[in-house]
C-alpha cells in the first residue's frame, strides 16, 4: 500500500504536542525515525510510516495520513513539498468540449487547473526541483493530453485563465469596471457579455465598490472577452445566488 503523510506545522502548537505525536508512532517505538523533528518542523516518513493513523488524533486536525491505491505508484504531476499536497492526475482538454472538474475542497481542482493554464510548473514530485513540462511531456507519451501539452509548452495554444480567489482582483487591480473590460475586450464582444452577465448596473463602479457576486461576474466577462484556446474558470460560481449559477 502506498501512502501520503500531509502536515501542517502551522497547526502543531508547541514542542510538546509534537513530542507526543512521536511519542505514539509504533514504527518510532522500534527504533527507527518514522516522525522526526528537525529544528522545531515535524515530518513523517512515507517509506516507513505503516498507516496506523495512531498520530492523527494527538495531531488535532494537522496531521492525515492517506493510503493510496496501488495503481498510483506512478509519479504525482506535482508536490508542493515534504508531507505536502500531492496531486496525481490531470483532466485532459479537449477542443470544441467544455471540461467540469467537480469535488470536496483540497482534492486538488485548483492545481490542476493551474498546470493546465500553464501558471504552475509541474514537478513530478520532485518538490526541490523547479518543475519542467518536458518531463509531463514524457509522462503523458502516447496520450490526447501530450498533444495539448506541447501546444501549450510551445504556445501555440493561449489560455484565458479566471482565479479562484476573485475577491483579491480588487487589490491588484484599479479602475472602473468599463474601462477595465473595455482593454481586454480582444473579441469585440463586449456588449454580448455585458448583457448576458448582467453587468449594465456597475459599468461605471471601481472593482473596489463592487460585491463579491459582482466581481466574479466581471471577473468571468474578463476572462471570456479575450482571444484564446482555452478558457478556464476556477470556482466560477461561488459568491453567485442560485439564479445566477443556473
């Protein structure tokens, strides 16, 4: 059985509760170091760890250890670090086909969508290196998903990318709702979107005034007004009310 050990540091409060997480592991019992401490930081050895869960609980929510599958002994497409998130697969897109990627929070949608918008290199689990997608490229040999790959790696395939976290766009971002769409109004559709987003009401408002439903209409209107191949929305919905999101 293959196995993930994620922690969260930031989330064990004192050298003790650490101590004590150490304390309770049976592979640690035996002489070897399954969890160590290392200048304050705690981490779990996957290749030894056994799966027992024992230190979860003293963890209060830090710690998960996830038991994979044997078929997902291949290498992830990306880690972010040592006891990190570690996602595996990648959906694949398809010209002329729209692509939902439906989930619980943390399964790794938005990462994936970042590898795929080319904003995140990725490193094959490999987190010290920098990441490189000639090595995705090797990975998806043979696959619909190389092909796109190599578009993308070579850019001849343009991504029109929509964030998750929306409600930041205000702090990065000045100026009136108009002009703002107006600049990046590449498909001259800008009355088509204003219209079918409902947006007439806060042309002439700055990204700060408006609500958070507001924002991630003009967000998507942004997003869709540009030439691109590909268009990708991440949690499109969220901050919409139910007549919206249908």
């Amino acid at each position: 059985m293959v196995r993930i050990a994620i922690v969260d540091n930031t989330k064990l409060k004192s050298i003790e509760q650490k101590l004590q997480i150490q304390k309770v592991c049976p592979v640690n019992k035996t002489g070897k170091e399954c969890i160590k401490i290392v200048d304050a930081v705690l981490s779990i050895d996957e290749g030894l760890c056994t799966g027992c869960g024992l230190c979860v609980k003293p963890g209060n929510g830090a710690i998960q250890i996830i038991n994979l599958p044997e078929m997902l002994k291949e290498k992830p497409i990306h880690r972010y670090g040592e006891n990190a998130f570690c996602l595996y697969s990648l959906p694949s897109p398809n010209a002329g086909k729209v692509v939902g990627i439906l989930g619980i929070n943390g399964i790794g949608k938005s990462t994936a969508i970042k590898v795929l918008a080319k904003i995140l290199t990725p490193n094959l689990g490999n987190y010290e290196s920098e990441g490189s997608f000639e090595l995705l490229l090797e990975r998806f040999k043979g696959t619909e998903a190389q092909n796109f790959f190599e578009k993308l790696k070579n850019g001849k395939v343009i991504v029109s990318y929509k964030p998750q976290q929306v409600e930041l766009l205000a702090k990065t971002t000045k100026g009136k709702v108009k002009e703002l769409l107006k600049k990046v109004d590449e498909r001259k559709k800008f009355d088509e979107f204003i219209e079918l987003l409902d947006l007439k009401q806060v042309l002439d408002r700055e990204l700060s005034q408006l609500s958070g439903g507001e924002m991630q209409r003009v967000a998507i209107a942004a997003t869709a007004l540009k030439n691109a191949n590909v268009y990708i929305f991440d949690e499109p919905s969220s901050f919409l009310d139910i007549k919206q999101r249908i």
